[in-house]
C-alpha cells in the first residue's frame, strides 16, 4: 500500500484499520447523541464557493501569522490530550508541524512533557485547564514559557459529561498486564499497531499519565487522575482568566468561545485570540456548528482580536470557508489524530498538505492571491444558515 494518502478521510480509514477499536472509538465519539459532531462536520457542505473561471493568481500566498508567530498556511494543531495512537505521540505530532511551518497546541493531558515538545518545535502554545489552585495553574505556566512555550491556550469548551448514547470506550487508567490482558484480543486483531510499540526487543507501554499536571522531572498522575482533579476544581470566572492573561503576559488564547457577549469579554479581559470551539462536539450537545456561529462572532470583535475556528474541519475548502466568514485560522484535532494513527509523524504531514494543497486550489479557484483577500463575497451563505446568541435584543 502507498504509505501516501490523497484526503483526511482516507487517514481515518487507515486509522481505523490499524488502531485496536476502543482506541479507535475513542477518536471519533461526541457527547451523547453526536449532534453537535456531526453538525461541526456537515455544517461546511451547506457553504458554496462563488469562483471565477479567468483571473487566477499564479502565485497564491497562504501565510500568516496567529499569537505572534509567523505560520506557513492558516492551520495550526489543536491541543488533543494522550496520544496514545503512536508510540511518539505529541512528538511526532510537533515535529510534523515544525516540517510544515506551523504552530502546535500542546494540551496539559499530553502523554509528553512540554519540554520534549518544545525542543522539536519552536511554535508550541501551552494549553491549560483551569486544574488545582491559582498558584498550581502558574507553576504550570511557567514550566511552559522555561521550556519555550510562545503563547497559552486556557480551554474552556469542555463540560463535565461523559454520556455516550452509543457508548464510549473504556480507557483503563493504567496499561498495565491486567488491562494489555484484558485489550489482549482487540490487540490481536491489530498487529501492525501492536508491533510498533516494540522497540529493540522491548515493549513500550502506551502513556496513560499526563507529565505536564506534575512539577518537572516528577512522574505525572494518570489521565484519569487529573482529569478528576480538573473535575474537582471550581470552574474559572473570568475574573480568573484575566489574572492569569496578566500573571502570563504574552499571547493568551481563550478557547470555547460560542457566544457573541463571550467573546466580548475575552477582548475584555486582554487575551490576544479566541477559539470559536465546542471542543469537537465534547461539550454540550445540541450546539451548534461552529462554523454557524463564526461570522457572527468574528463580525462583533473580529477587528479587536485573533479569531479561530476549531471543530469539522476536513479539508482546506473548509479552512478557506472559515477565513471567508472571518477567523484568522483554524485549529484541526481529529484530523491529525487520524494522521498519526495511519503513518506517524508522516501521517500528520500528509494532512498537512492536504490542508495546503485544498486551500491552494479554492484561492486558485476563486481568483485570490492570498488568504487575506477572502470575504463573504467568495462564498454562498444559505438563508438561515448562521446563528447567533449572546447579543442584546432589540
């Protein structure tokens, strides 16, 4: 088989193929009934393109620069926690990025410390929950800015429940023998995936702890362990966002923004860029696509602030999409994820191209030079088709 593949969704077919199936199932679930996950994905075919057939640009600019960093193409990765589909998981992922010239989003669950990260890729933001108290969540940040981190990513998109109305998979805490036993006939099936982890005679057990949550040098809790002390946390206000937006004092991105008063405040409050996200439909199910709430969005303080889209995001048509109705970039997740299930850090510069060479071709398309000449007037916006909420009634 040509290790190359042609689309993200040919690397989740492979990925698929690959990976034992609870690890599998647990790249493609959502929140309970998957309404907002499919929404994030099918939203984008509602959106057309208004092209040209005489007038493309020869030569077509894709850069661009999100939290002071100067970027290849308008994609940057998502902070995905314990990337146990491959055995170098965050690494992999970094370096693939570095290769592509774009930014990285390490999430504070990650099976690799930041400082590993940060040596393979100069473009690393740090993503923090809001975990344990203020002066624990400084610690953490610091950690990140000694170890090179440029910007901080504060989630806020992702909510208590757990429900999976067709199940979700069941992650052990820890790999240890009574769970490789227990994951023992999936493991079977998958070989390939199984053998990757060997090393030189010696088996390599996935990484279950999330490094990043403990001191540096000190052995991390469980995934499990900190998710539950995240649990355990009072949820910030933002009040505690802008303290740390001040203790931090470089570029600070507020991530789960769906709201037009919501994003107001994160201009508020100082924070340099906002993620219009629903987690990847892990929050809370029944909202809507965020590809539907980003022009209003970007429209009410798009001039102010950075704004991103993450969530749905499959092709570079999508990303060109997403910048016609005015986010500065966009963030893939899943995408990746399935990239590096399928062929490693290889895996996710496949679909880095892919990004490239699909918004590439709709600029061509369209008769744009550069990303930043894109507008409503590129695309085809049913009626009805986006929405808003968080704006006062008149």
């Amino acid at each position: 088989m040509n290790p190359w593949f042609e689309t993200v969704l040919e690397a989740q077919r492979r990925a698929k193929k690959r990976l034992p199936k609870s690890v599998y199932s647990s790249l493609i679930s959502g929140s309970e009934k998957g309404i907002t996950l499919a929404d994030n994905v099918d939203a984008f075919s509602e959106l057309g393109f208004a092209p040209y057939v005489v007038g493309a640009q020869a030569d077509r600019d894709l850069s661009t620069s999100i939290m002071g960093q100067d970027i290849s193409l308008p994609v940057i990765i998502s902070p995905t926690g314990v990337q146990a589909v491959d055995p170098e998981g965050e690494v992999a992922v970094a370096r693939a990025a570095a290769a592509r010239g774009t930014a990285m989003g390490l999430s504070s669950f990650a099976s690799k410390p930041i400082e590993e990260v940060a040596a393979v890729n100069d473009k690393v933001f740090f993503q923090a929950y809001w975990l344990n108290s203020r002066e624990e969540i400084l610690k953490r940040a610091d950690r990140a800015r000694e170890a090179g981190a440029k910007g901080l990513i504060v989630t806020t998109d992702w909510s208590f429940s757990m429900g999976r109305d067709w199940g979700s998979p069941e992650i052990p805490e820890k790999v240890d023998f009574k769970a490789l036993l227990k994951l023992a006939p999936e493991i079977a099936l998958r070989p390939k995936y199984a053998w990757d982890w060997f090393n030189k005679g010696k088996i390599n057990i996935p990484d279950l702890t999330a490094p990043n949550v403990a001191d540096k040098g000190e052995p991390g809790p469980t995934f499990f362990g900190a998710y539950g002390q995240w649990m355990q946390t009072p949820p910030p206000r933002w009040e505690d966002l802008e303290w740390l937006r001040k203790e931090w004092g470089g570029p600070f991105m507020v991530k789960g923004i769906t709201r037009v008063d919501d994003a107001k405040r994160a201009v508020d409050i100082g924070a340099t860029a906002i993620s219009v996200s629903n987690h990847g439909g892990n929050n809370l199910d029944g909202t809507p696509a965020t590809i539907r709430l980003l022009g209003p969005i970007a429209d009410a303080v798009g001039d102010d602030i950075e704004v991103l889209l993450d969530g749905g995001i499959r092709r570079g048509s999508d990303v060109v999409k997403a910048l016609a109705l005015g986010a500065d970039a966009v963030m893939i997740g899943r995408a990746y994820l399935w990239g590096l299930a399928a062929n490693g850090q290889t895996g996710v510069e496949n679909v880095l191209d892919i990004m490239r060479g699909g918004i590439d071709s709709a600029l061509m398309g369209l008769g744009r030079k550069s990303i930043h000449e894109l507008s409503r007037e590129d695309i085809i916006i049913p009626e009805g088709f986006e929405q808003s909420f968080g704006t006062p009634k008149v």
